[in-house]
C-alpha cells in the first residue's frame, strides 16, 4: 500500500491545511481585484498571498511547504538517503533567474534540511501536480525511495498573466468554473505538499491511500483542449482500470474546471463519455485561482480535507449550467462520507492525468 499524508497549503486563505479547510468551509475566496497589474496597467482578479513580496518569493513558498509537512512527520526521514524532494511547477522562480527558475531554491531546500538528494523538479504545464504525485507514488512502489516528499508550488508574475491575457483568456471577474457565463481563468499563487510513503508508521495523523494514476497526452494542440475529451478520457479509463475501480465506486469528482470556455466543454464531455456525469463534481479554482503547477498538489490536499471532515466543498462561481453535457456541480456544502475520490488535471499541450485517493 501506498500512503499519503502531512498535507500542506500556503495560500491567500492560510498557511496550513486547516486555516485553508476553514476557508473553504465558509466559501470564502482568496481571489481579490488588484490594482493596475495588468500589460496595460488593468486591474485584475488574482489570488496573491498578503506579504509575499520582492526576491525569492517561489523559494519562501517552497520552504514554508516543507517545514510543514516536517511538522506531520517523522522527521528523521527528510535526511534519509531513502527519502527524496519532488518540486512540481510551471515556472518556478522566473522573476529571480530566467535562466534557471530552480536551481537556486533546489540547492537552499537541500542545505536548508540537510537533504540527500537534491530536489527533483517536474514540470508539465497545469497537470504538473498531479503528474507529480503520480512518479512519487511509483518511486515508492519500484522500491527506488521509501519516502517521497511533494511539493507544488508557483507564484503569479508579469510573465505568466501578460501571457494569458495574449490568449484572451483570463476574465474580467473571479473565475466562474463550469457556469454558463464563465469568460477565462483567474490566476493564483500558492504552495501544496504531501508525504508519499511506503511506510504508515511515519505520519503523526493518519495517512490515506494514494491509488497512483496515469497521463495521456492528446496532441490536440499548444493550448487548446481536445474537442472530445479523448486524452482525460484515457487518463481516467486507465487509471480506474489499474486498481480495478468501477464507477460506482467514485464518490467525488475534483475536476481541474480552470473556468475557460473550452477547457471545461471538454471537461463535462470526458466526464460524459466515462459514465461519470452524475458524480458530484467541484472546481476549487474559485477559492484559489488557477495556481499552475501547484494547483493538482492544493487542490490534492483539499481531496483530503474533505476526506477527513466528511465534507463536500461547493464549487464557487458556478451558477447556471454551462456545458453541453450535464454535470453534477456540487451547489452547496453537504455533509458526506468519502472513500473514493477521483482527482484530474489537464494543461497546455494535450497533457492530462488522474489519480485517486481512498480512505483506509
């Protein structure tokens, strides 16, 4: 069996895994209009963390991140030679060093906690998190480490939302994921981490199961989504196969929902296509914005939140349906025991994963 615990948020609502909780569950938003940061000096919605200023904001996030989950844990085991650091983000530190967004935070983080290894990085457009916890959970699996420690994490700059604004794609209010007058994504910065491990005995709360899944690349196009869902369809299709899950055994859907038009068109129409359109379903891009490659680590941590407080958060913004293919959009917070959650990212360039988590 393959553990997961010691989950851990940093982001406009907190920066641990029960402020945030706590913020969810009031629905409250860490998205907020902020003055004329715009290509053109426009306001914008973001999510942007109070306080995290000036040089080495993306290295802040990430130590933060890992001195909490040190806090969950063991932690005899960060200096093990069995242990090792995966860093799942988009664009890391690129206001600090176009040239190299990593390097120096990877090489602070090992200093930092007296690592063995150096961190890891992988980056894969928005599915990164996920993709992420997927090679942590088959690194404990091959037996390569017993201890993986994840972290995802990205910080909003001019480079990334001048970027989406060249797309046309970031709206003009806080992102509405699923709902029939969405208009684009709202971007936000965060940090998530978890400890994936073989062993149960090194968590001081409780772990869950993670159920590791897979990615299917779509080729469908450099930023547009496939039009028929086929690359999340074969993400989900395996992954579901892999441990022999059925449908009826999925009790939440966390879907990536970023909020634009086409991202969660072909969304429903994948969910669709799987059988899975009756599932209650969120987006909590409306709480965090689209965090990147932080988001599948965050929005992870929230799987599990909900998992520990028998809770289903609502999926903020979503008023009237707006896809094609009916959905079960969770409309309000309700009570609810969970044992099976399915967790799903898509990204720039056709990329797509899915993991599970389960309750022991």
């Amino acid at each position: 069996m393959i553990y997961i615990g010691a989950e851990v948020i940093v982001s406009p609502l907190g920066d641990n895994a029960e402020d945030n909780w706590q913020a969810l569950a009031e629905n409250r938003s860490g998205i907020a209009l902020v003055p004329a940061v715009g290509f053109n000096k426009e306001d914008i919605h973001l999510a942007k963390i109070a306080g995290l200023n000036g040089r080495l904001r993306f290295q802040q996030l990430v130590i933060k991140a890992l001195i909490g989950v040190k806090a969950c844990i063991d932690d005899s085991i960060l200096t093990s030679d069995r242990t090792i650091v995966l860093i799942s983000s988009t664009k890391g530190a690129l206001d600090d060093n176009l040239h190299d967004q990593f390097g120096e935070t990877c090489a602070a983080v090992m200093q930092q906690f007296n690592l063995a290894h150096l961190p890891l990085v992988i980056s894969n457009a928005c599915i990164s998190g996920v993709l992420t916890l997927n090679v942590a959970g088959n690194m404990v699996e091959a037996g390569q480490y017993e201890h993986v420690i994840v972290i995802g994490c990205d910080v909003a700059s001019d480079f990334v939302l001048y970027g989406f604004q060249s797309l046309f794609a970031v709206s003009d209010k806080p992102c509405a994921p699923f709902d029939a007058a969405r208009n684009g994504i709202t971007l936000g910065e965060g940090c998530g981490a978890a400890l994936v491990s073989a062993s149960e005995s090194v968590f001081k709360n409780t772990p869950l199961q993670l159920l590791t899944g897979t990615s299917a690349n779509d080729a469908n196009h450099i930023s547009g989504p496939s039009r028929t869902g086929e690359g999340l369809v074969r993400s989900v299709s395996r992954t579901m196969q892999k441990h022999g899950i059925g449908t009826k055994e999925i009790d939440f859907i966390c879907a990536h929902g970023t909020g634009t038009v086409f991202n969660d068109e072909m969304e429903a129409i994948a969910f669709d296509r799987l059988s899975l359109p009756d599932k209650p379903l969120n987006s909590l891009k409306g709480y965090f914005g689209h965090t990147l490659g932080a988001a599948g680590l965050i929005e992870t941590a929230v799987c599990m939140q909900m998992m520990r407080n028998g809770m289903l958060i609502k999926s903020l913004g979503y008023r009237n349906e707006g896809t094609s293919r009916p959905l079960n959009i969770i409309l309000e917070n309700e009570p609810k025991s969970l044992r099976t959650i399915l967790k799903t990212a898509s990204g720039f360039g056709g990329g797509n994963a899915s993991l599970m988590i389960r309750d022991l």
